[in-house]
C-alpha cells in the first residue's frame, strides 16, 4: 500500500513538472474550463442541499456554483454521477513530517535522517490530499527543521502533489520542556523567543507555534493541571514579534495557567486545550481566541496507552468540548495527522458529533471555521465564485452519516483533479 502510494507521488511529481510549463502558458492566454456536476452539493453556508448543481472552474479560481447553470461552449465536463460535492476541507493541525511509529521509541531526530523525513513527509502529504484536505496548518516539523518549508514549496510549484500548507517549521519551547529532546529548539528568555521567531520566518515559517504548557509526562496527575512554559509576557513578546511579520500564532496548551497565559498573550489559536477550565473557555470567547480540539489522537489505542490518567483526560476534553460549543467558542477542525496515520483525520468527524456536535457545523469547523482561523476566508472554506477550486466529492449523505467524509472519491484543488475513484 505504502509503496502504491510513493510509487503514485513519484508518477505524479513526473507528469506534473512536465506539465507544468506548458499549462502555465495555456493558462496565460486562456484559463482552462471546467464544469464539475453531481447528484448534489452540500451549500456549508446554509446547511442545505443544492440539487443538480453545477460547478464552473477557470484555472485556479472558482467562476459560478449553483443549481443547473448553463455549461459555457467548450469546458471540460466532469460529471461525477451520484455523489455529494463540498468544498475542500481544512486540517488546521497536522505534522506532514511525522510518522505514527515516531511517537514511539527514540525520537525521530536521532534514528532518522531529515532527508529520510522528508520523503516521508510527501508520502503523507499525498495521502492527506487524497483524503480531502486541501488546505492544512502543519504545526511543528518535529526536529525536521525547515524541510516543511521545502515541501510546502514543492507542492506550490507542481513538483510533488500535496495540500496547500501553511507551516511553522520549529516549535518554540523551553529547557525540559515539550518536544526538549525531538524539537531542538529551546528559548528560555524573552530575548531568544524573539529572535527564534526572526529565523522561523526568515527561512519561511508562515505560523509560529509554541509550548505553551506541557505535554502529558507534564501532567500533575492528582490536579491535572499541566506544566505552564510560559507567562504572559513571554506569549506576548512572541505574539508581538510575529504581529511585525504578519504571523500569527498558535499555542499547544492543554489548560491551566499555560492556556489562560497563551490567550491573554494573544495568541490566534489554542491546541488540544482538553483541561481547560470554565475561566480559560471564558477567556477564548472575550478574546475571540480559536481552539483546536484535537479529540481522536488522545483516545488510548493500545492497552499500555490506557492509563487512568488517560482516560480522565479523554472525559475531560469531552466536558470541555460540550462547555465550549455550549459557550460558543470558535472551534476550528484540527486532528494531529502524523501523530496518527495520515490520510485517516476524518475520523475527527465521527468523534466530534459523537460528543454532540451537528454534523453540518463539525464540517463547518473544517470549511468555513478554519478558513477564518487561517485568514483565508476569501479563498477557501466554500464553494463560491472568487475562491480556490477545492472541491471533494463523498458518496452518501454527510449529514445523515458523517462517516461519509471517510470515503472521498473526487479530490480538486486549485482547479486540479487529483483523485477520483468514481465508477
Ligand atoms: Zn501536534
């Protein structure tokens, strides 16, 4: 299967540099036309479904999407039968550059290379894509310095297909901290998180990432509060340096002193955040502060995993996810895909709704949510005239089941079909 998959990255990283020129230039005089068709189209907006719908695609860009619009002389039709169209969907939290076995053992920056990683990482990222995420937010390479940038910049000029990424290349953490050992990238004073912010997007960061708190071995496992990195000034150096080079920043933090500190500092976005307390829920809807669940990667998937300690974190990030949407906090779709296989952070959905989530608003989180949370709201996260081309098909009703979303059969992005398995 993995050798399918890298032997079909490799195909295609051939086609596509061939290709590229030469569509480039049709592209300069005219946009390639396309009309993409199907049963019916879930409007993310509204919650209903568009029978009939018709998608016209120029180029990147998406020209008209409604119901039976005439299909203008010459487009190429894709007519996909019987299926549901949505729009591309958004992971905000991945690491293309980890591997599920690189959770366990020695950390991946001692047993392999990063030139290793990163042929990894395209398998990965091929995978994600395929599975319908055509935008993601990688949060941490994990000790495989800048290559997230490498492959970020690959997939952007046709050389290898993947996601469109948004990266953060290190993590910013401290001295005993989280990822001390894998991340190699430790700033205890305020000065050296300023200038580690300078040389993440120097060399191409487009988010910045911290620590704010720990990770699980950090838990005080009789008051579950988890091991604060960072005070407030620390976050807000960070914040305010990143502001100067219009970044943002998003904050690993599990609760506790660490949360409230990355949220009063200003950070955009909160990761995991599964031991927060009512005064940290409060503080995320005062600021307008995003969160980021992150609910499957924490369910124990082997017997040494199922600690009672785990297990009270899993009840308390279902409590906090019931509080936080009962609250109305803003909560973009985010899985840890890397930390899991990649390819399967659909089940995100599932799990989701499970906890009391509508269905249509889980998509939500992953369309239109997560687009604001990136600040691409204008390009992606809908399908309407003016944005990318990122369009999926499923089989089934993803309202009715939303194990739909598991069983992608048509992936576009950017006006590019990347995978269709439709009979
Ligand atoms: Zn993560």
């Amino acid at each position: 299967m993995k050798r399918r998959l890298i032997a079909l990255a490799l195909l295609l990283a051939l086609s596509f540099s061939h290709a590229a020129p030469a569509q480039e230039s049709t592209q300069r005089s005219q946009p390639r036309r396309t009309a993409v068709r199907a049963a019916r189209m879930l409007d993310v907006r509204t919650g209903a479904f568009v029978n009939n719908p018709v998608i016209l695609v120029e180029g990147e860009k998406i020209t008209a999407a409604g119901a039976n619009l005439p299909i203008p002389q010459g487009a190429q039709v894709i007519d996909l039968g019987s299926v549901t169209l949505l729009p591309g969907l958004v992971d905000c939290h991945t690491h293309v550059l980890l591997q599920p076995e690189d959770e366990r053992g020695a950390p991946p920056v001692v047993t392999k290379s990063q030139a290793y990683r990163t042929v990894q990482g395209v398998a990965a990222a091929l995978k994600d894509l395929e599975a319908g995420f055509t935008t993601m937010r990688d949060v941490d390479s994990e000790g495989a310095g800048f290559a997230d940038v490498a492959i970020r910049d690959a997939i952007n000029r046709g050389i290898i297909p993947g996601p469109r990424l948004l990266v953060s290349t290190y993590a910013i953490t401290i001295t005993g901290g989280h990822m001390n050992n894998a991340g190699l990238n430790l700033a205890d004073s305020r000065d050296q998180m300023i200038a580690e912010v300078r040389r993440e997007v120097k060399y191409g960061a487009d988010w910045i990432k911290i620590y704010a708190t720990g990770t699980l071995r950090h838990v005080d496992p009789t008051t579950l509060e988890p091991l604060s990195q960072m005070s407030v000034e620390d976050v807000r150096a960070i914040v305010e340096e990143a502001r100067r080079w219009r970044r943002d920043v998003a904050a690993h933090a599990y609760g506790g002193d660490g949360a409230k500190n990355a949220i009063r500092g200003g950070v955009r976005s909160i990761e995991h955040g599964m031991l927060m307390d009512d005064e940290a829920l409060r503080l995320l809807v005062e600021h307008g502060t995003f969160w980021v669940p992150t609910l499957t990667v924490y369910l124990p998937e082997t017997p040494e995993d199922n600690t009672d300690l785990r297990r009270r974190i899993v009840a308390s990030h279902k409590q906090v996810f019931q509080k936080a949407m009962r609250m109305n906090v803003k909560i973009a779709f985010g899985t840890d895909a890397g930390a899991f296989e990649h390819g399967t952070q659909a089940r995100e959905f599932r799990l989701m709704t499970d906890y009391g989530m509508k269905p249509i608003d889980a998509i939500r989180a992953a369309t239109l949510r997560a687009s604001e949370l990136l600040r691409m709201e204008k390009q992606i996260g809908s399908i309407e005239a003016g944005k990318f081309a990122d369009i999926i098909a499923v089989e089934g009703d993803p309202l009715a089941d939303i194990n739909a979303l598991q069983r992608v059969r048509f992936v576009m992005k950017a006006g590019q079909v990347y995978k269709s398995t439709m009979k």
